[in-house]
C-alpha cells in the first residue's frame, strides 16, 4: 500500500535533542509514514536512539552530502513508489501535528503544485524570511561579506527574500529554502533528484528552481513550523568552503552574469507584486 508522507533527514554530528526533537515532530503527526534519517556522521552512535518501526535508519560512514543524503532516500521512496509526499527536514526544525495534515489537504487540492514551504519562525517567534527570488552571483557575495554594511544589505533584502510581500499570503517563489521542502513526488520524477555535484548549499536553490519549470513552487502562511537555524556557514571555516565551492558549481550550471531564466523567473514573481 503506497504511503501519503515519508520524510528524510540528513545528519552529520548534530545535537541529538534538536534531532529527537524534529523526528518525533514528523512520527508524532503522521501514520503509516517512513522517517529516513541518513547518516553521514563517523560513526553510528545515533542508531540506538531512533529505533523506532517508522524509522529508516542508514549509515553512509562517510560525509555524502546534503543534497547526495537525501537522495538515498528519495531513490527509493521513487523506485517502489513509496509515497506520494515527501518532506525534506532538517535535523534543527519542529512543527505541531496539523502541519503535515494541512499541507497535505492544500497539496492534493492543488495538483499543479510541486512543493510548499510553510511560514518558517524561530523559535521565539520572529519570522524567518525564507522565500527568495533566484540569487545573482553578487547577492551570494555581498549577503556573506558585506554584513557590515546594514544599509547596503537591508535594502537588498527587501526584494532578494521577498520581504515587500508581507509573508501573509500563499505566493510563487522560485526559491524555496531546504529546510522543510514539502514535494510531490510525481514532480520529482518529472525533474530528477537534488545535484550531487553539490555538497552543501544552494542545491535547494537547484532544486527550486528545476521544479518551478514544470509545477508552482509555493510559500503557504497557514502552516508554520519552528527552526533552529544554526547558520553554519557563518561560524566554521569549513562550511564556509562548502558554502563558495556549492555557489561556484551552481552559478556554472546555471551562468553568472547572464541567466536568462533567472531573469524571467525573477521578474515574472515581481509583476504579480506590482499590478
């Protein structure tokens, strides 16, 4: 019998409150679900505290990836036709029992959808503004570097995360971020899986924007869930690395001075604003 939801995550040395904390969040909300939670940790010293019969563990003894983690899952949940939903989670986020419901009811209500993002906040309830338009080369460099100019970034991000929408309204968004990425599974297998070519960082972008093509990629306020959000990239060397390394993969798949489709895409998301 196929499943409504399965979801995965993917961990790598986490803090293993938060991680109990986002998989009890989807096995508490959810029946007759798959949770597969990929770990690309050293070792396996997280498998005796997620034995659970909804539970998938797999250990990779190796850092995969984020994008590449995932995918392990997603093959197989596509290959046997597993569920028709899958939730891609991150191991520092949480969320009430209604959500998966709801964006589940919206979802089959609307077939030209391919993926949803609920309302993301932190947990003292500030807004996460998580929606995006698709990033040029020099919105990557000045929102990482040029953080001591508040004026210069703040104005940019006033359009490059969609702030002029007010966040209260279900709107397209051809970036949707990669911690609650809530996808058809037929959209997925009309587009293929996250680019493996991508370590860590902007393969939710690739992904995004791939499914944006063919489905309606969506922000949906009345469902909202709570994260973490540890930025990593912003206290180690090394995901920082990542960080440049995935950007520079992503910008020579896509182009960087000239994208044609980036263009579209995004002027196409601010019309709707403008009329």
């Amino acid at each position: 019998m196929q499943n409504k939801i399965t979801a995965s995550i993917v961990i790598y040395k986490n803090d293993l409150r938060l991680l109990k904390e986002a998989a009890d969040s989807f096995l508490n909300s959810t029946q007759d679900s798959t949770l597969f939670i990929i770990d690309n940790s050293p070792t396996d010293k997280c498998r005796e505290h997620f034995q659970h019969p909804r539970i998938r563990y797999i250990f990779n003894n190796k850092n995969l990836g984020f994008g590449a983690g995932h995918n392990i899952a997603l093959k197989e949940v596509l290959a046997e036709r597993v569920s028709l939903y899958h939730i891609i989670l991150n191991p520092d986020v949480y969320f009430e029992v209604a959500v998966p419901a709801n964006i589940y009811s919206f979802m089959e209500k609307n077939p030209t959808v391919g993926l949803v993002m609920p309302k993301v906040l932190y947990p003292d309830g500030r807004l996460q503004p998580l929606c995006k338009l698709l990033p040029s080369p020099l919105t990557l460099f000045m929102r990482r570097f040029l953080q001591f100019i508040p004026f210069w970034i703040d104005r940019m991000n006033h359009w490059y995360e969609m702030r002029f929408s007010g966040y209260d309204k279900v709107m397209d968004v051809p970036f949707l971020s990669g911690c609650f990425m809530f996808l058809r599974t037929d959209a997925l297998r009309k587009v293929g899986l996250f680019d493996e070519k991508i370590f860590l960082y902007t393969e939710d972008t690739d992904l995004t924007r791939r499914i944006h093509k063919h489905y309606r990629t969506l922000f949906f306020p009345d469902a909202t869930i709570y994260h973490h959000n540890q930025r990593g990239s912003y206290k180690s060397l090394v995901t920082l690395m990542h960080h440049m390394f995935s950007a520079i993969k992503y910008f020579n798949k896509w182009g960087w001075f000239i994208d044609d489709e980036r263009e579209h895409f995004n002027q196409r998301i601010l019309l709707k604003f403008s009329e």
